[in-house]
C-alpha cells in the first residue's frame, strides 16, 4: 500500500523544481496568481525536471482522492529533488496553498473551488 501511495504521488514532487538562484518576493501578501507567477511558473509553464506542466491534465492525472490535500503539503515542505516553497523561504504556508490551487484552478478550470 505505502508503495503504491508513493507511486501515485511522485509526480508532484517537481512542484517548485527551481534550484540554485530563485528571485525572492517582498514581505507583502500576494495573491496564489502572482505567487504562482513569480514562483511556480519557473517550473511548472516548460514541465522543467519533471515538474507536471500546468494546464496539462495528463501530467497530473492518476492521483489518488488526496491528491489535493498532498499537492499543498509538498508545496509548502517540498518532496524529494523539490524544494519548500518552491525554493522562496520567504512565502508563508497560506500563500503557497494559494498558488497551488492557482495553478490547478488553470488546469483544471471546471473544478469546484475548495
């Protein structure tokens, strides 16, 4: 079972896959959509590493009914080569959740909001 959880979840361990020099946002709140764009998009807009690509539901297709709730906690502590918050220290937990369920709001547009 651990196994097949692992399988189903690796592919989110790209989610912020920049490494080495990441520009750091101000101390100012943003929103999850200029979070994503400053952050994620790094990554995520090529499928960099590995990270899915955003609005690609192929690449994030075969996650278990967590998937979400896992998407967020690899997104804000990181996952294996995927660094915490997308390699900015400086975003907060609740801005990362945000820009997580930015860039799914992008892939999947017909999903509910949570």
């Amino acid at each position: 079972m651990k196994r097949m959880i692992l399988v189903l979840f690796f592919p989110l361990m790209i989610l912020g896959c920049a490494e080495g020099e990441v520009s750091k946002v101000s101390e100012f709140e943003l929103s999850g959509q200029q979070a994503y764009e400053q952050v994620c998009a790094a990554c995520h807009e090529e499928g960099l590493e590995g990270a899915p690509k955003t609005g690609d539901k192929e690449a994030w297709a075969g996650r278990s009914w967590l998937w979400e709730s896992v998407l967020f906690e690899h997104a804000r502590s990181g996952f294996e080569e995927m660094p915490a918050k997308g390699g900015d220290e400086t975003l907060d937990d609740d801005t990362v959740t945000k820009a997580a369920e930015y860039m799914m709001s992008l892939t999947y547009p017909d999903m509910p909001a949570g």
